[in-house]
C-alpha cells in the first residue's frame, strides 16, 4: 500500500499468462473470482474492449450488494488493462493490472488509485488479497510454463550505486541518452514509467533508417526492478534487475521472447546490440554522476 489512497499488490500465479488473462476477459470465468472469500457476482456485464464498458454488481454473504461500472480505458490482450470507475461509495476508483510473465508462470500487479480515502478503500489490500487467493484457485498450476529455450541474458557491474541506474532507465532525459545500440539516438513520444504506462519512442540509426517502438512498463519496483513489454516485433518482455555490489551495481538484462522462432531470427545482433546498450549505460551513469 503506498499511501492512503492508493493500493499496489503484486502475486504470481502458477499458469501461463494468456490462461491469467482469460480470467479477466471471460465474464464466467471472472464470475468465480471477483471479489472477497464468499461474495459472488450475480451481475457481470463486460464489454472487453478498450472504450467498453461494465457494469458489476458484488453480493456480500449477508446479501448486500455493492455495485461498480466504468469504462475499459485500455485492453492490450494479453499484457495490461488499465479500467476506470466508481464503485458504492461514490469513490472514482483508477485500476491498472499488468500480467508479466515469470519463471514460475505469471506475475500480476494491480496497481489503483482513488479519489479519496473511505472505509471501501481502507478494506481494499485484505479484499484484493482474497481475490487474488480465489483467482489462483481458478487457474489451475500448469507445469512447463518458463521460457525455457526464448531468452537473452546479458550481466554488467557498472560503477554507481542502483539508485543512480533506476535514475537512468526510468527518467526520460538519461534513457533517451544511452538507449539502443551504439551509434543509435532515440526521439521519446511518450514516457510513463509507471505500471500500465506507455512508452513511444523513434530509434534512429547510424545510417539514418527510423525505427518505431512502443512498450508497456509491467513492474517498477525502485530500485530493484524493471519489467517492459516490447510490441511491436519481435515482442519480447525485458527485465532489468539492480543488485547492489559494494557500492557498485549488477544489471541483468533478460530478454523472454514470445517464441524460440523468434528469438532464433535476431539473437545473432540482439546480444551484440545488448552488451553495446549495456556500454552505454555505464558511460551515462559516469556522466551523471560527474554532474552536480
């Protein structure tokens, strides 16, 4: 919970994303789960789309019931949903969801924002909670479910602390900088590092070709970690991880692609491209910390 009136809760679940995901876009399938141990959901209407609407209606075990209609403001099958609303309380309610995929299957953020501080809200973290937990009992564990045989993974200890390397990937003026392989400069569109935020950005080669891009950050935890889905192709999901190392940092940069295919078409220039990427940040970090 980062404050009052806001509720940051991340859990993994032990199945593959698009199985995750269904469980959000299938209103039987969301009817199982929605909401706290022994409510149910006697009104779902859903139309799962991005501008659609819904309309929910929670029944309580004493049989109260607690509506919340809104809008779908974004739908990007199968790596986020970001929905608006007002639930029984009169409160505005904002909620943005990131599904990333995770060794042990996949890992689900719900990130909301509220309009005030009410009872509803105080009992939000305990209420997502055991959603959460019968969630989880709705998408039964699926073995096999890593990436085995689609991922890159490049390491580098750079000289300064993760503090000053979070400062770099997620503030706009420093990515823009060192981003892409060398010789490449980046135009920034749009840079929300927040979960569920759009990043838009031209990549500009050496040799003067444009390369559009567009990413959704899943996760950022300051100042351990980084979760960015790329997608356009190829689409892959990267994870950039901080660990502290006597005053310096260890970045990992891992790639999970969607497909061995895919991975297999651009490994011969994306390590390469990664470890040039990985130069780049460390001369921006000597950069940024020679400046005042």
């Amino acid at each position: 919970m980062a404050a009052k009136d806001e509720l940051l809760l991340t859990r993994v679940f032990k199945a593959p994303r698009h199985v995750v995901f269904e469980a959000w876009k299938n209103p039987e399938h969301l009817a199982r789960w929605w909401g706290p141990r022994d409510f149910s959901l006697p009104k779902c209407e859903m139309d799962f789309r991005t501008g659609g609407r819904f309309r929910f209606t929670m029944r309580g075990p004493d049989g109260v019931e607690f509506p919340f209609d809104g809008t779908y403001v974004e739908v990007l099958e199968p790596v986020c949903l970001v929905f608006y609303g007002k639930i029984h309380d009169g409160n505005d309610v904002w909620t943005s969801v990131t599904f990333a995929e995770d060794p042990a299957g996949t890992r689900v953020t719900v990130h909301q924002r509220y309009s005030a501080a009410s009872p509803a809200t105080r009992g939000a973290p305990e209420g997502w909670g055991q959603s959460l937990d019968r969630l989880a009992k709705a998408c039964p564990p699926v073995e096999g479910t890593g990436g085995e045989g689609r991922q890159l993974t490049a390491e580098r200890v750079v000289d300064a602390p993760r503090e000053l390397v979070f400062r770099a990937f997620t503030e706009a003026e420093h990515l823009a900088r060192w981003w892409g392989p060398k010789g490449f400069a980046n135009t920034f569109r749009g840079f929300d590092p927040t979960p569920g935020g759009k990043w838009t950005f031209v990549m500009h080669g050496p040799d003067g070709a444009t390369y559009p891009n567009e990413c959704v950050f899943l996760e950022v935890v300051p100042p351990e970690r980084i979760v960015i889905q790329h997608l356009p192709w190829p689409r892959f999901q990267l994870t950039a991880s901080f660990a502290e190392r006597a005053g310096k940092t260890l970045v990992t940069w891992h790639q999970l692609f969607e497909s061995t295919v895919d991975m297999n078409k651009v490994k011969g220039y994306a390590r390469e491209g990664n470890e040039q990427n990985l130069e780049r940040l460390a001369a921006q970090l000597d950069r940024m910390s020679a400046t005042p």
